[in-house]
C-alpha cells in the first residue's frame, strides 16, 4: 500500500513568510547602516574627507622670495639675483629613486657633489616638496630634460633666481657670500621661513643681514592630475621680496684700496668719523664668492685653504696685529694727560733703553739715538726711547685703562659676524694664568710690541676717535634698509660709545698738531706723503716686529726671509683741522710704515678729502731718521 504525503500548504506559508521577513529585516538593517555612514560621512567627517580629497588632487608648492640686493653708496650693485634652470625631483611622486637618478644621469651631467647634496636634502625635507638635484643648466641640458621630462614621474624643471656677484671678489671679506643650508643650519633656522628656500647667507652681510634679506616665502596652490602633473593653478600667495641694503661703502673707494694692496697680504680700513661709516673695507688677496653658491668643488676649496697668503681669512676684523710704533699716536696723549709728566722736558734718546737692576737692552730703531727729544720730538720722529720711559711712568694697567676707552681689547660692533677682539694685557690677566707680569713686558708694551694686538678696524675706530673730538663712533657697514617694493628707506642711525675721558680737551688739539708735524715736517716719519699733499694729515706710521731679534744681534731685512719680515702700519686721518676720513692699513711682512703703508693711505685720503683718484703719490727721499 503506498504512502502518498499530502502538502501542508499553512505550514509552507508560514515558513515562507518567515525566511522572507528575515530577509526584509537584513535588507533593512543593511539599508539602515549605509544611511548611517553615508550621513557620518557627509555630515561628521566632510571636513576631514574633504582635506583628504584636496590634497590628493591639490599639491601646495613653495615660491621662493627674491633675495635682497645690495648696493654700495652710489648705487653700484654688489650682489644680485638672475635666473638659473634648476633640475627638481618631488619625491613621493617617485617609485625608484635610484632608477631615475641613473636615467637623469644620462640626460644631464650629474656629479657626485650633486648627488650627495640631493641625498642629504632627501632626508632633511618633506617628500611632496621639490628638491634640487642640479642648478645652474646650460640651455643645452635645459632643452635635453624638457624633451625628456613626460617620462620622468616627479622631476621638474624650473627656473630660479640664483645669488651673483657681479664683481667678483671686490669687497668679498665684508660682503660674504650665501651657500646651500646644511644640516646644522637646518636645525637653526625657521622651517617655515625657508620653506622652498635652498640658500642662506654664510658669511659677512650677507650671513648678519640674513633676516631682512631673505624676504617671505609665497606658496601656490596647483591641482594634479592622477600622474602628478600640473593642471591649473587654484590660488596663489606672491612672495615677498627680501630688502634692499645700501652700504656705506664707496665701490670705486674699495677697488683702489684692493688696488693699492695689489699681491700683499694687509688690510685697508677707512671710516668716516663723525659717524663711523665704513667708506672701504679691504682685506687682501681676496677670492671670488660665486663658485661657492652653487657648491664650490673640493679640489678648488683645497687649493684656497692651503693657499699660504690665506685669502679666505677676513684680516679687517680677524687679522690681529701688533700695533706697533702706532700706538704712540695714542699713548703721546696719554703723556699729556699723564699727573707729573713733563710733555716739554727733553729726555736723551742714545738708541737704547735699560731698566735696572736688569742689564737687558731695549733698543730703539734708530741706532745712533734721537738726541734730546720732547714729546712733541718723540711722536714726530717716533722715538722708542721716549716712549719705553712713558710706559714705564705709566705702568702696564694704567696703559690698558687709558687705551680701552679707544676700544682696544674690545669689539668696535661693526655689523660683522665673529669678529675678533683684539688683546689688551694686564696683570690680572698674567696673574689669572698664574703667571708673573714682567717690567720688560710694560717697557716694549710702550712702542706696540709684547702681548698687545689690534685689529685693522680697531687701530681705524680708535683714531677716528682721536678725530672727532675723542667720541668713538660704532662702525657701520649698512646705511639703509630699503623696501623692495615700496622704496621705503629705514636709515641706520650713528651710535656713539662714551667719550674718551680726558683732563682737559685742549691736550687733544696738541697732540694733533703733533701728529700733523709727523707727516708735515721734514723730521716726521710720514714726511713722505705729507710734503706736497694740498690738505693736512695727521698720522703716524708704525712697524711691528714679527721675528725676535736676539740680544747683540741686529735685524736685516734682506737677510730675513719674507715672511718673517716686520709688518708695516699706518694710521691717520684728514683733513686733519676738519677731518672726513679715518684710515689704517696694515701690509703685513712689508717693512716700514712710511713707505709700505702711509702712501697707500694717502691715495685714499686723496679720493675722499679730494674728491677724486690720485697718482701714486711721490715720496719724498727719507732722511735716515724717518724712515720707521
């Protein structure tokens, strides 16, 4: 008997209808969350998604600000901006870096200068910043890449203002240079600030003005496409210029003083002393800034640090001297100002100097002696005698108290990165050593010599003290801080340090006048410029002793080898009743002051007192007593 199953039609029904509402109660739910995200998303996390979405198709891109130029008084460009090709590469935008920069090989020349720097910069900037790999394309290399670049994810090739120095190495030591930002830069400076920014000043003005030369950075905002290419520009914020600086230098003034130098190592400082402007800043042999922009190469940086005249050294503010007999221009006032020092009694000058009980001689450079002399005699003949006996009137402290107010020992605050301070020594500075100060230290301390050195612009700021009336004035580099884009000028105002502190002012206008006969008469060591000069000069020339001469033995220069030889000084200024300029000059291993240094001043009195380039002027045949 067969069993035939009858359909339970209810209970399919119901089964039916329970499977279809679970189905409907899923469907649902599902619905229900995408509303759910779908409003998280349009209305809890637009923002955020939006960012996301600009920044995928909008790439922020840094606009380099012009850098500030730099003018001398006249107008005369010292450093400027001109456009270079750069080769770029946006680093997330790059899948093999090592692949590309061997393809880049081929198209442009890549040396491993290039490559390092590239290197240590892919590391210290963000990847969605352009970074430099080449600068300075020829347009051969440029017009190379642009044919070649829809190949190349992430390189771009740009055009950007690169630093120049139009000329050359005139005024390099003050001027300085700027130079690729390294990393112990790059821990220093404002990020911000320099985003896009590849360069920074090293050295000189360019280093000390950096912030009002480097302007604010500008940004543009470009829309890309899938592959990284620009497609339009969404926004753009200009850059703004960097200022302007107007020097107080005079160009013209700086080549004759670089000039009158030539091959010789020295220095040429000229201030103008009544406000302490630097008319000319020479420091020789000088170098060319320009190769050092874009990277100088190392065999050419070898050749100038081993180079024995040393030019990268700035011998204005790091070069630092015996004075020398030009301290006497300083210390013959000292003697007027000195309580019980008879500035008119003769003393006996036979060539040489001792103080008991010690039998050690203290020579003076004139052999046969200078006879009976006064101090107006001693500063005009530069007598060491004379002066040996004042140093020891005054002792070595009273020196250094009458010389510091002068600024020796001291920076002068020119506007100058890392200048040096000069030495001026005491005995607190021998006992801090724990050291005995010496009464034969105080004797040759009288003529310039021993522990006491100076810096070319100390010797020009201390007598362009002596010029104007015994007040000091802060060398000043920078006149003006001009606006690019407004022309507003922010002029720099003279600052003045405390006045030197004397008995009575009338002792300064004698020893002017002395320091006039030095150059004006015919027993005066500076005779040889002085003789036919239209304009009155007060100076004193000095030579400062490099090598040792041994007791008993005598110096000859012939048989010294150069760089041995004694060093030639000159410091003085004009017109010397109402006086416009401050000069000293150092020629180091040069001789003597009157014939080495006096008439390399004479050429820049000349120009600023005249108005105009001088021939060498013709020296006078020295009497054998003023030739120091």
């Amino acid at each position: 008997m067969l069993n035939i199953p009858i359909k339970d039609h209810f209970r399919e029904t119901r089964l039916f209808n329970a499977r279809l509402s679970i189905i409907g109660i899923v469907v649902i739910t599902l619905i229900l969350a995408l509303l759910a995200r779908l409003v998280y998303l349009q209305v809890f996390a637009h923002r955020h998604y939006e960012t996301l979405s600009q920044a995928n198709r909008v790439k922020p891109v840094p606009i380099q600000p012009p850098r500030g130029m730099i003018f001398d008084r006249n107008g005369v460009i010292l450093a400027q901006n001109y456009p270079v090709y750069t080769l770029e590469i946006i680093p997330e935008q790059v899948d093999d870096m090592n692949a590309l920069l061997e393809e880049l090989g081929r198209v442009v020349n890549l040396n491993e200068a290039d490559l390092k720097n590239f290197r240590k910069l892919l590391r210290e900037r963000p990847q969605f910043e352009n970074i430099v790999l080449r600068s300075h394309l020829t347009e051969e290399e440029a017009a190379r890449l642009a044919v070649k670049r829809p190949y190349f994810n992430g390189v771009e090739l740009e055009a950007r203002l690169r630093r120049h120095y139009p000329l050359a190495g005139l005024g390099v030591h003050f001027l300085g240079y700027v130079g690729r930002i390294n990393e112990q830069e790059l821990e220093k400076i404002d990020k911000k600030s320099y985003r896009g920014v590849d360069y920074i000043g090293k050295l000189g003005i360019e280093a000390s003005y950096e912030k009002s030369l480097l302007g604010q950075v500008g940004f543009e905002k470009i829309e890309t496409n899938a592959h990284g290419r620009s497609l339009r520009i969404l926004e753009r914020i200009s850059p703004v210029a960097g200022k302007n600086l107007i020097l107080n230098v005079d160009a013209k003034l700086q080549a004759l003083a670089e000039q009158a130098l030539g091959k010789r190592r020295g220095a040429v400082i000229a201030l103008n002393p009544a406000t302490g402007a630097v008319l000319a800043f020479a420091s020789t042999p000088v170098y060319d800034p320009n190769p050092f922009i874009k990277g100088i190469d190392p065999d050419s940086y070898q050749t100038l640090t081993n180079d024995p005249d040393k030019p990268l050294i700035n011998r204005g503010i790091n070069g630092q001297y015996a004075p020398g007999s030009t301290i006497k221009a300083f210390l013959g006032l000292a003697a007027l100002e000195l309580d019980g020092f008879e500035p008119d009694a003769p003393i006996v000058c036979p060539g040489w100097f001792t103080l008991p009980p010690s039998s050690h001689v203290f020579r003076d450079w004139k052999k046969a002696g200078h006879g009976a002399v006064n101090l107006h005699d001693a500063v005009v003949q530069s007598c060491d005698v004379y002066f040996y006996k004042l140093a020891v009137a005054m002792d070595i402290d009273g020196i250094k108290r009458f010389l510091a107010p002068f600024g020796f020992g001291s920076k002068t605050g020119v506007d100058l990165m890392n200048e040096n301070e000069g030495f001026l020594p005491s005995r607190e500075w021998r006992a801090a050593r724990g050291e005995k100060w010496y009464p034969g230290e105080t004797v040759v301390s009288g003529i310039g010599q021993g522990p006491i050195l100076a810096t070319p612009l100390q010797l020009a700021s201390a007598t362009s003290a002596l010029a104007n009336q015994g007040i000091r004035m802060k060398p000043q580099l920078v006149r003006a801080i001009v606006d690019a884009k407004t022309q507003a000028a922010r002029e720099t105002v003279p600052e003045a340090y405390a006045p030197i502190p004397l008995k009575d002012k009338r002792h300064l206008e004698i020893h002017i006048q002395n320091l006039t006969d030095a150059v004006h008469t015919n027993k005066g060591t500076a005779y040889g410029i002085g003789h036919n000069a239209p304009y009155k000069i007060a100076g004193k020339t000095g030579t400062a002793q490099v090598k040792s001469v041994p007791q008993g033995q005598t110096y000859s220069e012939k048989t010294t080898p150069e760089r041995l030889r004694d060093h030639a000084l000159f410091v003085s200024f004009a017109p010397a009743d109402e006086p416009k300029v401050a000069v000293a000059v150092v020629v180091e291993n040069g001789g003597h002051g009157s014939s080495a240094a006096a008439p390399i001043a004479r050429k820049i009195m000349d120009y600023v007192v005249l108005g105009k380039i001088t021939a060498t002027p013709p020296v006078a045949a020295p009497l054998q007593e003023n030739i120091e």
